[in-house]
C-alpha cells in the first residue's frame, strides 16, 4: 500500500471465513489479497480471537499473513492493530503506533455483568485489559455439565486463573475486585443441553442481558471449540467488530459505502450490516445468507470470490 487514500477497505473475518475448517488459507485467497493491495485496496482481518489467539494461528500458516494484510481487528473490536513486518510474532512488542485501539470494560459495568451472570447461573471468565486479555480468571456458577468451558481453561491452561476468593472474602466481593484491576470483557459460555443454545432461547438471552446492561456491547457467538456452544461476550459501549472498523474507514476519509466484509457467523453480523456490501459464506447460518449473499464455500475461496468481485 502507498500512502494516499485508499480505493477501499476489505474486511473479512477469519475462522470460517478466510481461515477454513481446515484450518488453512487457500491459495485463492492469498492471492486475492495479495492483488487488492496492489490496486490499492487496504485489507483487513476482522476477528474474534484475541491478538494472542490470532499470533497462534498465524504461527502455524504457511504464508506470513501480516505480508497480506494491513490491519487487524482482534477480540471483536476490544483491539486494532497496523500489521507491521513482524508484529504478529509471539513476543513482538507493541507501542502507539502499531496498537492504534485498546478498548477495556470500565469497574463498574464489568462488575454489574459479572454480577448478572453469577446470580443467573451462567459460568463465564473475566479477561484482563489488552493486548493481555487472553489471560482470565474463570468462574462456575452453576453445577452443571459445560464440557466447552472446560475445554476453553485447558486450551488456555498457562493463562486461566481458577476463581478463588481470599479470606473473608465473599464471591461477590472477589469478583468485584477482580473487575477493577482491569477489563476488557467477559466471556459467557453456554452449553447446548436442552436446547440452551437453541436460536430462541439465544434471543432472549440477548434480548434480556442487553436491557440490564445498556451501557455495554453484548455480543453472540458461537463456540469456536465445539461449534455448537453459544457464547456471549460483553464489552464495553464502544466494541463491536462494525464500530472498529467505521473508526479505522474515518481514520482513511472512507465510509461504509467504500467497504466490503465476509463473515460467517454472528458475531460477523453488525459488520456485514454495516458495510456498503456484506457477503457470507455458505456455511453461514441460513438466517445470515438470506440476509447476506453467500459467495460460495469457505474451503473453495469464498474469500477470493467476493475480493476480486469488489474490486474489478
């Protein structure tokens, strides 16, 4: 990319998206990018891992994937960071430059969502500030079976924390002081036994944490372990994977019309329904593709469709 305005801003989400479940980048896809670049397109990864995730899974790809993208949107918006040579090395170091955004969740409303889903019986984890918030302490609020949150504190073993109130000390007081050493969201995970994770009771679910918390985004997911979890995730005001991405547009002089996004699920909704066109892939959720046209299979470079699509 040079430095004058861009034609356009290309935004696509990984996991399901341009990461399949093969856990590879098509070729198509590099290539794609690759071009965009060239006639002066920025592009855009859009996700929910965080940056610590996404490094991860930027180790084990085939291509340097900062060599096809200009920006990244980690934690669904909670980050945003200029992908510099290097910079998703697992301990390259950031400064204000390569980390434009780091949203974090404000004591108060983290505590009165983690005081919401404790009372509810809803087991969640409490994650640290950015660009630490794959470190989080965990805490069970019901006795029933949640294999997802097991597996979520085992994938992340050397950074989960198990809750454990000190002395004296009731669980609601240890959360609350858990919650004003730092927050950049809650992550609720909901298992799909009797049909808890079902689009209906998803909905309400929203519907109701959103009415009690109208100072925080609440956002819907669904698992990336089990993929068929529901998890929700709550941030502050500000955090949405649309609201980063209008940021970094204005940052450009751009605007919704100029962009294109691709996603997959819905936590990918928001943005699709924010840019000038929002595509899917076709193992989007039925709902989401009746909204959203489908550019074909992740697997089969749906990423590379809508690109080339958009920019010819």
């Amino acid at each position: 990319m040079n430095s004058s305005k861009p034609k356009g801003i290309i935004f696509t989400d990984f996991d399901g998206t341009l990461f399949d479940s093969n856990r590879i980048i098509v070729p198509e896809n590099y290539a794609a990018l690759e071009k965009a670049g060239r006639q002066g397109y920025l592009r855009v990864i859009a996700t929910g891992r965080s940056l610590f995730s996404f490094r991860r899974a930027a180790a084990g790809l085939e291509r340097r994937i900062e060599n096809y993208i200009d920006y990244l949107i980690f934690s669904s918006g909670a980050g945003t960071l200029r992908c510099l040579p290097g910079i998703l090395e697992p301990e390259a170091e950031l400064d204000e430059y390569s980390l434009i955004e780091a949203e974090a969740l404000d004591g108060i409303s983290a505590f009165t969502a983690a005081d919401l889903l404790y009372h509810h019986g809803i087991d969640f984890m409490i994650h640290r500030k950015v660009p630490e918030n794959h470190r989080f302490t965990h805490i069970k609020a019901n006795g029933a079976v949640n294999p997802d949150y097991y597996r979520r504190i085992r994938i992340y073993s050397d950074y989960a924390s198990l809750f454990k109130p000190s002395d004296n000390e009731s669980d609601l007081e240890a959360i609350e002081r858990i919650c004003y050493q730092g927050v950049s969201q809650l992550v609720a995970v909901i298992p799909p036994e009797a049909d808890r994770a079902s689009d209906n009771y998803a909905a309400e679910l929203l519907e109701y944490l959103r009415l009690k918390l109208p100072e925080c985004s609440v956002i819907r997911t669904t698992s990336p372990i089990d993929h068929i979890s529901l998890w929700i995730e709550v941030f502050n005001s500000d955090v949405s994977k649309s609201k980063a991405s209008e940021r970094l547009a204005r940052r450009m002089g751009l605007c919704a019309a100029d962009c294109l996004a691709i996603g997959n699920d819905f936590n990918d909704e928001d943005l699709l329904s924010w840019a000038g066109r929002g595509m899917t892939v076709s193992e989007a959720p039925e709902i989401m593709r009746a909204k959203y046209p489908s550019s074909g299979p992740a697997a089969e470079g749906a990423v590379s469709a809508a690109v080339i699509d958009f920019i010819r």
